[in-house]
C-alpha cells in the first residue's frame, strides 16, 4: 500500500508534537515503520488519509463496540451539538447515563462521571485511601490504569510497549506507596499483605487485563483476590475502563459473579468521545465531595456530547449484540486454534489477543517471552494486507458489532498466509 501522505503527515507532526504522536503506542515503535493516518471510519473499518481502507480491530482501542458512526450515535450526538457543546452546570443526561450503569452493575449504587480512564482510577485509589485512612495501594505487573503517578509502576500498555514500564518524574515518595504483585498468583497478593498489613488501602487489577495483551483472571484468584480484601480491610478495585459493557452487560464482574467495592469504567459509556466514571457502595461513593472530604472535580465531567454518546451506544448493547459478539469471536478462536499454528489467542468475549508463542499466556512474563520480531512482521504483513491490529504485542483486539464473518476470515486467513511463508 502507498502511504505517502501519511508519511508526509508524520513529519509535520513530529516538528509540533512530542514523537509526532498525542499517545505513545500510536508511533508504531515496536513495530517499525511510520504510523498511519487515519481520515475517516465507518462501521467495521478505517480509511487512512491515501484512501487505504483496512478492517479495524483496534475500535478506538474498545469503545467502538458498536461499530464507527453508527447512525444512531452519530444522531445522539448531533441533537446534542445542537444545543451546546458544554455547559458547566447540572444536565439530564448525566443523571441518565448515571442510572444506566447503576442499573446494569449491581456493585455500583452511585457512580460519578469523569473526563478519562485515568481520571477515573486515579480517583478511585484517592477514594479508597480518604475511605480507609491507609495510604499503599497493589497494582499487578502488566496492568496499565493510565498515567496517574501511582500506577506508572510495572505498568503495562504503552509503557511496556516502549521498554519503560516506570516512568521518570514520578517522586520516590509516591513511587513507594505502590505495591507489585503478579496476575494470577494470590501467593504473591499474600506476600503484600504479610509485609503491610495495616498500611494497604486497596487492590486495583483488571480483572480481564488487556494492557498486557488480553489475559483473562482466573475466577479462582478473583474470588480469593476478593475474600483476601474482605479480610484485611483494604478494598478491592475493578479497573473496567476496557472491559465495562465490552465482555458482558455487567462487565467482567458480571462475567465472573463478583462485586467489587470500586470499579472504574470508560470508553464504551462515551460512545467513542472522552469519559470516564467511578463507583461503588453508597457508604464509600458518599466520602466524596461535596457530601464527603475526599475532592475530586472536573470542568467538563458529565460532558452533554459524552454523556449522548454513551446513552446511545449502551441502548445498542442489547443481548443480542452481545451474542453477536460471542458467536464471532468463538468461531474465530476454533478455527484458529483448528489450524494447529505456534500461535496463541486469548479471548474474552469480543476483545482478544494473538500471541506470537505456541505456550499459554498467563501473566507478564509470558508475554515478554513472545517472539515480538516476529509480531511485528506480521503485523506489518497484516497492515499491507488491509488489517488493522494494534500495534503492539502487549495489546488487546477489538471486535465490534458491525463486524461479520467476512471480515473475522479475512483475519484467519491472513493469519494462514503468514505462517505458510
């Protein structure tokens, strides 16, 4: 594919913007070559800005669960244009929005709307320390809860994908109020609480983790994850910023049956624009001002264009869309796994991961294990083909409700062509 404009556009990007990119994952690092610019998307695909169109299973990173411009989305936010961008004050909408996760979570009795997913968890931690008067908090090797000083620690994502899972500028003091266990091992989860067990103010973990490439909990360490919190009084997190209405109608607490104290959410509750929201139980959601002494605000929180958007994409998350997204990605991961390749996929519902390794992918350090040259050749060999993936191999794949069989058999057979040589 010819993608001359793209690459004119990088260097004109790169002279105004660090890296020539607003995040980093974008600039194709572990990859190789120049990133692509996107000029419009449609239901299941992108058209790059040389008219390359390519079947997108990167979504906007998840919340296009709905597929691109869907028409009843793009209406939301069109009737809500019109009558103001942003208002600073109080609005229906919000309260709707507001009442649509409570009503589909039943761990959340009140919820507050925020800006991003990192606002979200980055005030979810603050909460639960104002809540329990303790000031460390556990995070898992891999996880990625955004940019919040507290979490760039062993953190996955973008961090990862650029070698550099701790960030500089984050202060030693904060940097040692975070703890590092490892997913899928409660042993490790032990070990924390054995050495602070009055200090830990809560767990935050992903319980499907897709910043690491998506690696399913096993329900057995969530459960144990849960009744160790209950015992030693911390609370327990769920970042559901990529998981929230994407695996499940409840998330992936209702995919698993649990019920955490906080869970954070994003992406698919603004319908593609930027939100982000936290809740939980009414006694710890009441430490927050103006009810409570635990301060958090935002000038364009409960945004009445975000607010639209996510009303309407979650009106279009109804059963059957969800057994839409089952069906195509089940059939997928059988016949993939059929063709007996060195390759590995996880899945949990519509979000999946391809792992250039014939071994099971259970945590970190199988990941790091996969052969990243050769993902990035064939993610590189997809990307000429029409494909596009996230690029990189610490990253989750989106399927969306627009997409169909075709287009999941383009990628099996993309993935065919590849091995074949």
């Amino acid at each position: 594919m010819i993608r001359a404009k793209s690459q004119r556009l990088f260097e004109e990007a790169r002279a105004l913007i660090p890296g020539g990119v607003n995040s980093p994952v974008r600039a194709f690092k572990s990859v190789g070559g120049e990133p692509v610019f996107m000029a419009s998307a449609a239901g299941a695909t992108l058209t790059d800005v040389d008219g390359n169109v390519y079947v997108d299973f990167v979504g906007s990173w998840g919340p296009m669960i709905v597929g691109h411009a869907h028409p009843r989305v793009v209406e939301a936010i069109e009737q809500a244009l019109s009558k103001g961008t942003s208002f600073g004050t109080p609005s229906e909408a919000e309260s709707r929005l507001a009442r649509m996760v409570i009503d589909r979570v039943p761990s959340i009795d009140l919820v507050r709307m925020v800006n991003s997913g990192t606002e979200a968890t980055m005030s979810a931690v603050r909460l639960a320390r104002g809540y329990t008067g303790r000031s460390k908090i556990i995070k898992f090797e891999g996880c990625y809860h955004g940019h919040g000083d507290s979490f760039l620690i062993k953190a996955g994502s973008g961090a990862l994908t650029l070698g550099v899972p701790d960030s500089q500028g984050v202060p030693e003091a904060i940097a040692n109020q975070t703890l590092v266990a490892t997913f899928n091992d409660l042993h490790s989860i032990e070990a924390q609480f054995a050495l602070f067990p009055e200090d830990i103010a809560a767990v935050i973990i992903e319980p499907i983790a897709g910043n690491m490439g998506c690696i399913p909990g096993e329900k057995a360490f969530l459960e144990g994850l849960q009744a160790i919190c209950e015992r030693m009084g911390a609370l327990l997190i769920f970042d559901e910023v990529m998981t929230g209405f994407r695996v499940h109608p409840a998330g992936a607490q209702g995919l698993y049956g649990l019920e955490p104290d906080l869970s954070t959410f994003g992406k698919i509750i603004g319908g593609g624009l930027p939100v982000g929201a936290y809740g939980g139980r009414r006694e710890i959601m009441e430490m927050i001002a103006p009810l409570g002494p635990v301060y958090q605000a935002g000038t364009l929180s409960g945004n009445p264009l975000a607010m639209a958007a996510g009303i309407a994409t979650l009106e279009l998350c109804d059963e059957s869309l969800y057994t839409h997204l089952e069906t195509l990605g089940a059939d997928f991961e059988t016949e993939l796994k059929a063709l007996n390749l060195p390759i590995t996929i996880n899945r949990a519902g519509s979000m999946f991961t391809l792992f250039m390794t014939a071994r099971p992918v259970a945590g970190y350090a199988d990941v790091a294990a996969c052969d990243m040259a050769q993902f990035s050749s064939f993610f590189n060999f997809a990307l000429d083909i029409g494909i596009y993936l996230p690029p990189s191999q610490y990253e989750a794949a989106f399927i969306s409700g627009a997409h169909g069989a075709p287009e999941l058999e383009k990628l099996l057979e993309t993935v065919k062509a590849f091995f074949a040589g």
